[in-house]
C-alpha cells in the first residue's frame, strides 16, 4: 500500500494515457477501505482520496476557470457520492447540531421524489452551502472537486433552468472526475462493499438518522437501500473494468 501511495503522491494526470498511476490508486484505496472495515472508520481512506484529487487539481492550475468562492449555481443540482464520502460528511454534519441535520432533512423533503433524470428539472440549493460558499468545504466530496467551468454566467442560467445550455467544463476536470470515480469504484468492488454513487441529499439523511451507520454499512449491511443512485452501473463502462482487472488481476 506504501508504495501505491507514493505512486499517486502527485496525483493522477488524467490525460495521460499511461494506466501506473491510476492503477496505483485503485490499488491504494482497495487496502484503504479494507483498513476502515476493520477499523470501522472511513475517514483515512476519504482523507487519501482528497488529498491525492488536490493534488491533481494542482496540476490544472494554467487552466482558465470562472469558479470562485460565492460562486453556487452548481450546487443546486444532483450530486452523485459514494458512500465513504457519505459517511465522512454526516460525521461533520452531526457534530455541528440539530440545526445542520434539519437543514439535511429538509432537503431531502424537497428533493426525495426526483430521480438522476428528473432532479436536473428541480433545482434546489445543497444543504451544505451557507451564504454561497461551501460550509464543508476542506471535506466537499469528489463530485464538487471536479465541478468546474469557463463561464458562470452560463452556470447560472442552466442550472436554474432558464436555458439548456451545456456547462463548458475544461476537459482535464471531466477526464478528472472520470477516473478518479474508476478508482473509487474499483478500491470498494475490491473491499467487497458498494460501489455505487449516492443522490447526496438523501443518502445523507439516511446516515444521520441511522445509528452506527458507519459500522453497520463496513460490516456489509446495505444503508443505504432504496436510496436514488446513479442509474448505469460503473463498470459497465470498459474503461472502469479495464482498469480493476489490472489493478486487481488476481479478483
């Protein structure tokens, strides 16, 4: 595992086509997340994963983008997060008290009915942002990392569905996001835990309002059952079992 961690130490380059480093990575969080089933504490393993996406993201730092803080249209729209992220964030979101969890709650009243192809048609703000600006934003999961664009302005009108244009995300954030979600999904399919992205609001509700979820979903109970998630299976996708049976040859 030492060793797969040097490897990523500076990120993944998600435009290489070279499969070291991110076979590295999948690696990397495959023995992370079986050391939070026997620890029964997600945390190392999420606090890996965001460091090595800085330092990714550090890599793109010539590329031109319009976010900035105050900067929130995006997060009015689904957020797909697996269930490491999940439980990380209700963690924080329990600490701060009653007021945060009802935010929660009431967002997920809001949001509960709409489903990956309807919830675009609903926007509604993340429980999570205070005055425009991310309030966990050290912790904000991998989905919110790669949201990026070059132009707010056509942020704004998308996402509060006044025209239907496409976000002009730069290509390094998308191929970002991409493979670090192959990484992800292969380090938990190894770990034999789910794999799949959660809608966040409603996964979110569920881990505060069920006790222990942390050890009870790493001991293989399914928590988040019944929850919206993202509708087409990962690894589905070539590239996503390409890359888990190299990583994994032996599976």
């Amino acid at each position: 595992m030492q060793e797969n961690m040097r490897q990523v130490a500076s990120g993944i380059d998600p435009e290489s086509s070279d499969l070291t480093v991110p076979v590295a990575m999948a690696r990397a969080m495959g023995a992370l997340f079986i050391e939070a089933k026997r620890s029964e504490n997600v945390d190392s393993a999420v606090a890996f994963l965001h460091e090595t996406i800085s330092a990714t993201l550090r890599r793109f730092s010539d590329v031109p983008i319009a976010c900035k803080k105050g900067c929130s249209h995006c997060c009015h729209i689904w957020v797909s997060v697996p269930a490491p992220e999940i439980l990380h964030i209700a963690k924080i979101v329990a600490q701060r008290g009653d007021a945060a969890i009802e935010k929660v709650r009431a967002a997920h009243e809001d949001t509960k009915d709409y489903d990956f192809d309807t919830r675009y048609y609903h926007p509604h703000p993340c429980p999570l942002v205070e005055g425009d600006a991310c309030s966990i934003y050290d912790a904000r999961p991998k989905a919110c990392r790669f949201a990026a664009s070059i132009d707010a302005a056509i942020c704004y009108r998308t996402y509060r569905q006044i025209t239907n244009e496409g976000v002009p995300t730069p290509a390094p954030y998308v191929m970002g996001r991409d493979v670090y979600g192959m990484a992800i999904a292969a380090g938990l399919r190894h770990a034999k835990l789910p794999y799949q992205g959660y809608e966040m609001n409603a996964a979110l509700h569920r881990a505060l309002q069920t006790g222990q979820a942390e050890q009870r979903w790493l001991s293989g109970e399914d928590i988040f059952a019944g929850i919206h998630r993202d509708p087409q299976d990962i690894f589905d996708h070539p590239p996503a079992q390409y890359l888990y049976d190299h990583a994994f040859p032996q599976a």
